[in-house]
C-alpha cells in the first residue's frame, strides 16, 4: 500500500513542504529504503526501535520510502516522526484518513518519545499558508506553533500518542491560541531611563538614535554610566508591530531559543555578546547554517561594550549586514540569507586607562597609544555608525539628587511621534522606515538644506577638520532631529545639533 505523509524543512527563515511517500509491496522479504541524505538514513534506526519498543510491527516486507521535492537539502531527523506514520500507516496499523490534513515533526528516540525541535514557527506558518487544517508536533514546541492563527496544533509527548490520535481518539486537545495585543509588546520594564541620574544630553541623544534608527557609540571613562544607558535603549524604541514579532521569533525559532512558554518574543531584543565572540557567533554560520548574534538581534539592538576588544575580524565581518540589514551564508551549494535589521549601540573608553579628556583624572596613556587605541575601530565600522557620544560621569550632588528624571515614557512617546513622520515619508519604499536607512539618493531627496543650514555645515566641516564621511550622518542625524519637532525643513538649529555628534571625525581628536 502507498502513503502519503507531510513533514517540513526549514531553509534560512522560511519552511517547506515535504511529501514523504511510503509503499510496502508484499512478497519480497528484504527492506530497500531510498532516502535522500545521511542524517535521515540514521532516522531509519531510531524508528525500527521506537517502532518495537512500542510494540507495532516493523513490515519485513519491501518497504520503500521517497522523500520529495528532491533537490532540498533535509538535515536533521525531524523527519523521523511523519516517516514512522507512514511506515505504520502503509503497514496498516494507522489509519490514513486524517494523514492529508496535518504536517507531522518530530525526532523520535528510541523509546519513542519526542524530541523538541528547530524552526517550528516558519513551518506552521508555511503550512497556514498552504492550508493545512494543522501540525502534529512535539509538545514543547506546541505553544510556539500555536502562534499561528487558524491552525490546529496538537502537542505530543510519544509515538503512541500519536498513532492514537490518528486511530481517532478524541481525547487529545488543540493547544490553545493565544490571543496577542500588540499594544502590549512593551520593552523589559525592569529598568527605566528614570533610573538614570542627570545625563540629559545624552538622553537627548538616545532620543534622537531612537527617533531615526541611528547607530551610536558612546565614548568615556569607566564608571560614566555607558552600559546603564545602552541597556535602557529599548525603553524608549516603539512597541514591535505584529510583522515584527513573527519576524523576530522566526530567527529565534530557527535559532532553537523559543523556551517552551514563551511563544511569540514580543519585546525588542536587547542582545549584548561577550568581547570574545567569533565571527560565526557573531553574524551566523557553520556547517549547517544557524543564524548569528546580529540576527538575533532583529529589530532590536546589538550592544557592543567595550568596542575595541572585539577581534578585528569580527568587526570587518559585521559591515556588510549593517549595509544590507541582512546576513548572507554562502556554501558550495546553497546560500540561505538571514535577516539582521538592527540598531547597533557600541561602547568604549576613550584611551587604555580611561581617562583621556577626563574631568578630573588624568590619562596615562601618551598621545600615540591614545591614538592607536581609537584605531582599532576606524575606518569602515565607524562609517556606519551616525552619533558619536562623549559620556562624563555625573557629579555626586547629581548622582544623590532626589529630583524626578526623564523617564522612558515619555522619551518613547516622542520617539513613537518621529517615526510616524518617517513612515509617512517612506510610504513608497518597503525597505526603508527610518531616517538612518535612507540612501544617498533619499538623502539629496529629503535632506536639502536652505541657505543659512548649507552655511553652517560647511563652515563646521571646514572648521572642524570634518570628513567628507561625516557629511551623509550629519545630513540623516538632522533630518531626525527636525522631524522630532516635526519640521519639513532641515533649520539652523537641527542642523547645529546633529554637527556635535561627529567626535570622532574631528582631525586630531586624539592628538
Ligand atoms: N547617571 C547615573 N545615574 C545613576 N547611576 C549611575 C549614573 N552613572 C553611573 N551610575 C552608576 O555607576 C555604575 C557604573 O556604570 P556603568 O554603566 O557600568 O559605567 P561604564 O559602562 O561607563 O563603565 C552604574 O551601574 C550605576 O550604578
Ligand atoms: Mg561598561
Ligand atoms: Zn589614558
């Protein structure tokens, strides 16, 4: 008898059917089995024993299996489940009137229990839009499945449960669909700009990196404050859409970071990788193809402390994906893209010791290594970064101050305020939706200067020693500046603004 079953392979982010064929011919007693890649012939023995060990028959008869479409790779064993169906089903010890409706997933053990997986949110939603009626799936990936609308999703602990449900026992219940609000898919508000003494120009300064997606470094002594006010970045970023959530948990998903509750991630990510990460960590990779810190970080942010302890590889190796808001792995045969939309916050000390341009103490550093020590991050990686942002530590009278502080609230009302300007202005482009995203193009397009705002960023660029580089972050950083006022012209006074925030383009800065 022939059998039909469907299970699915993930390929970057997004899923694909799999039509598993299974036929028993009766009266050849040896068993021929076709299957497409090594890792599902190992499946083979783990289904023989969960078969056995469940006490249903393994047909000694000529068994063939073929998987379709061909020519995509299906790594792993999550195959192993929809094959035993098959199996069992071709073998007469399944019924298979239900077997057409359902994408079955799952890595068996030997005892036949199911094994949690990969990539269970870009499979259901592959299967909603195919028309499946739902997924047969182990039960902690069940909550993270049933963040698809519409779908039936039953979790399962074993194959038993499994082979009974298709026999019609209604016992089993669907996991239940959450229901999700986006107007609650608020940042960790566990911390609060409010907690932050002071600092209000370099709040401004978040509030301006917020409003137009603006990449920022902050540079100054240790103890300044720099990783409390990276942190409280996503406080203030707008509450992800519902596109953005599906998208940021499919990374996730396909990451294998989905905790069994969770679900849908609906606050921005904040990731933070330690100093020793490898360039594989950091932007994806490997023998088969994961997705790395950057993507984890879509949509949200990537904090780098401590910026010139990165390797310098690792740094190169992230200028590419902050250009193109995606990563690409290329393998001999394949290529998967990832995507890795995010806002990158770096920090650093401004010398060895720390305290080069310190208030107070004084650097022991000597201008050369000052020097070299910046070095480590010239260049292209600076390019892409649009606010440069010079932290000193507060004072004590301010640190013990009991006055109210800005909160992140309201920072976030106005940030939330600029964006819808941008959305607006970006209506006809669906790859651009802030300001630090426009192109060059979109810059001579909506960044013109009059008269007396031309004047003063040349004078400035003159000046200051500005570089021709600066030039393009000033005109972005501006233009977000005058759409937090919601102004259609870039004044004199935006444009005064976002010159302060090029430090570290200024000639000699360290010098
Ligand atoms: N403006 C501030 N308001 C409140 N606490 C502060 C402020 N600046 C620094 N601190 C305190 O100092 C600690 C060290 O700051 P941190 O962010 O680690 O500095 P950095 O990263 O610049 O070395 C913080 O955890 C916080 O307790
Ligand atoms: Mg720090
Ligand atoms: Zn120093």
């Amino acid at each position: 008898m022939l059998v039909k079953t469907y299970g699915s392979a993930v390929f970057g982010i997004d899923a694909t059917t799999i039509t598993i064929e299974v036929n028993i011919s009766i009266g050849i007693n040896f068993i021929l089995v076709v299957l497409p890649d090594s890792a599902v012939k190992e499946s083979q023995q783990r289904i023989k024993a969960a078969m056995k060990n469940n006490n249903y028959k393994y047909p000694g008869k000529e068994l063939t299996i073929n998987m379709a479409p061909a020519d995509i790779r299906k790594e792993g064993s999550t195959f192993d489940l929809p094959i035993a169906i098959g199996i069992l089903a071709a073998s007469e010890q399944v019924l298979t009137d239900q077997l057409e409706d359902f994408l079955i997933l799952g890595e068996l053990s030997l005892d036949g229990n199911l094994k949690p997986m990969k990539g269970i949110l870009p499979i259901a939603l592959q299967a909603k839009k195919e028309g499946y009626k739902g997924l047969i799936v182990p039960l902690e990936n069940a909550s993270e499945a049933a963040i698809v609308q519409g779908l039936k999703v039953y979790g399962m602990s074993c194959l038993k449960e499994v082979v009974d449900f298709f026999n019609g026992d209604e016992s089993f219940l669907p996991t239940e669909v959450p229901s999700f609000d986006s107007s609650n898919f608020q940042a960790d508000n566990s911390v609060d700009f409010s907690d932050v003494k002071g600092q209000m120009a370099i709040k401004r300064a978040f509030e301006i990196a917020a409003s137009g997606g603006h990449n920022v470094i902050l540079i100054g002594p240790p103890g300044a404050g720099k990783s409390m006010l990276a942190k409280r970045l996503p406080t203030i970023l707008p509450p992800m859409t519902i596109d953005e959530a599906l998208e940021t948990t499919k990374i996730h998903s396909v990451a294998g970071k989905i905790s069994k509750e969770a679900g849908l991630v609906t606050q921005r990510p904040f990731r933070k990788p330690h100093h020793t990460i490898s360039d594989v960590a950091l932007v994806g990779g490997g023998g088969y193809p994961q997705p790395g810190e950057i993507s984890l970080a879509h949509n949200g942010v990537l904090f780098l402390d401590e910026l010139p302890e990165y390797k310098r590889t690792v740094l190169e190796v992230m200028r590419q994906p902050l250009e193109d808001r995606q990563v690409t792995i290329s393998r001999a045969k394949f290529t998967v893209d990832y995507p890795a939309g995010f806002m990158l916050i770096a920090a650093m000390n401004p010398c060895p010791c720390g305290y080069f341009n310190h208030p107070e103490k004084e650097c022991l550093c000597g201008p050369g290594n000052v020097q070299k020590y910046l070095n480590k991050i010239s260049g292209p990686l600076l390019d892409r970064i649009d606010l440069h942002v010079e932290v000193t530590p507060v004072s004590y009278d301010e640190l013990s101050s009991k006055e109210g502080e800005l909160g992140s609230a309201q920072i976030r009302e106005r940030v939330i305020a600029a964006r819808l300007v941008q959305e607006n202005r970006f209506k006809s482009d669906s790859t651009v939706h802030c300001n630090a995203q426009m192109s060059s193009q979109q810059i001579r397009e909506f960044c013109s200067l009059n008269d007396a705002s031309a004047e003063i960023l040349k004078v400035a660029m003159n000046k200051m020693g500005l570089s021709a580089r600066a030039y393009d972050r000033i005109l972005k950083v501006a233009r977000t500046i005058a759409d937090l006022e919601n102004f259609r012209d870039i004044e004199v006074k935006h444009m005064a603004e976002a010159i302060q925030f090029r430090s570290l383009d200024r000639e000699g800065w360290a010098s």
